[in-house]
C-alpha cells in the first residue's frame, strides 16, 4: 500500500513548513489528485489518518480535490474530456487523444497554519 508512505511523506512535509514558518498549527494539507495517479483516494484518506497520530497534526485535516482526465484532442483541436480513462478518446469526436493535461496529478497544493 503505497499510499502509507505517500501519506507519511505529506507529514513529513507540513512538519517542514511549520518549522520554516517559525511555528503555528497545521489545520488542513489541500492535495490534487487525479484519477490516473495511481493513489487511491479512501485508501490515502484512511492512511494519513494513520499517518498523523501522536504527531503534532492529529486533528489536522487532508482536503483532496479531484482532477478530472483531460486531454488534448488533435481533431477538435481543444481541451476535451475522455469517453474512458483506459482508451484516452475525445467524446466530441472520438478520436484518439495521447496528450493527457491533467488527471496525473498528485500534488500538495496548499497547507492551512493557523497561529498557536
């Protein structure tokens, strides 16, 4: 389960911001995540509430936003959604699409400090 050791790095990285910041209390991480990352989202959730126990973050929330797949129809020749993650074709059209823009994601994209 990988998402363990991604959960134990996100910790590990709010714990770097606090002491960079000179103190405070980490009330939320925000995180990005798309579909074809590879990390499932309830197995992460469960995991970093594993991961923050006996750390200063216990009751620190992990706010993850969705990312849908998008990619870049060479036919349409715009931004389009995709039928199925699987087959990667435009659903204006249908044609296949390679160039994937989002749905990759897995990023850190904000921490919430509160003063203590």
């Amino acid at each position: 389960m990988h998402e363990r050791s991604i959960a134990l790095s996100i910790v590990e990285g709010a714990e770097e911001q606090i002491l960079r910041g000179g103190g405070g209390y980490v009330c939320a991480v925000h995180l990005k995540l798309g579909p074809l990352s590879g990390v499932v989202k309830e197995a992460l959730l469960s995991a970093f509430g594993l991961a923050r126990e006996g750390t200063p973050f216990a009751e620190c929330d992990l706010l993850i936003e969705e990312v849908p797949v998008t990619v870049f129809c060479p036919t349409c020749e715009a931004p389009r959604a995709v039928e199925s993650m699987q087959e990667r074709r435009c659903v204006q059209c249908g044609t296949f699409a390679p160039k994937v823009l989002s749905g990759e994601e897995l990023e850190l994209s904000a921490i919430e400090i509160a003063d203590l």
